[in-house]
C-alpha cells in the first residue's frame, strides 16, 4: 500500500495545490530501502549532511536530502496563498493568535 499511498499523495500535490514547489524528506543513509522506494517515485538527491542523525547503536549517519518537484508548479498559485495567509493573519480578532510569514 506504500506505492499507493505515496502516488496518491504526489497526486494530490500535482492537481490540487499548484502554490508547492517541492516536497523533501531526509532519511539516514542507512535506510537505503527507503531511499530506494523515493527514488523510484521521483525523488532525487539533493544534499548530504555529515553526523546528522543517530542511529540505533549510538553512532551518527549522515542524512539525505530527497526532493520532489511539483512539475504543476505556479508562482502566481504562490502568491494568491500567501495573499490568502496574510488576510487569515491580519484577520486573527486576537493579537496574541497571530503568526507570522
């Protein structure tokens, strides 16, 4: 079902939120079989970080930077959010509820 799952997913970003450019994950290098399983759904490897992650014997494993870009990518989608995330801001009654991009 993880195939499934995850095209679904990559699915739901290509028609439904055009604002995402790029989805990441960072798994230890050990996990080669998770890296394996992204790579073959569109992941590539971006960058590696020395010591990132602790494994279970205590030793650090460098981790992995795995990206997928949306090929359905908008920068004016980008835009209308933000625009979208600014009047939900400015609309917060409460001042302490805010937040800040």
């Amino acid at each position: 079902y993880g195939n499934q799952l995850l095209d679904a997913y990559l699915s739901e970003i290509k028609s439904h939120m055009p604002h995402i450019l790029r989805f990441e994950l960072l798994p230890h290098q050990g996990n080669q079989r998770a890296i394996n399983f992204y790579e073959r759904h569109g992941f590539v490897r971006e960058s590696f970080a020395r010591q990132k992650i602790r494994n279970i014997a205590g030793k650090f494993e460098p981790e992995v930077t795995l990206v997928w870009f949306n090929p359905n990518f908008s920068q004016e989608s980008l835009n209308k959010y933000h625009a979208f995330l600014s009047r939900l801001i400015l609309a917060s009654p409460n001042e302490n509820d805010r937040f800040y991009i």
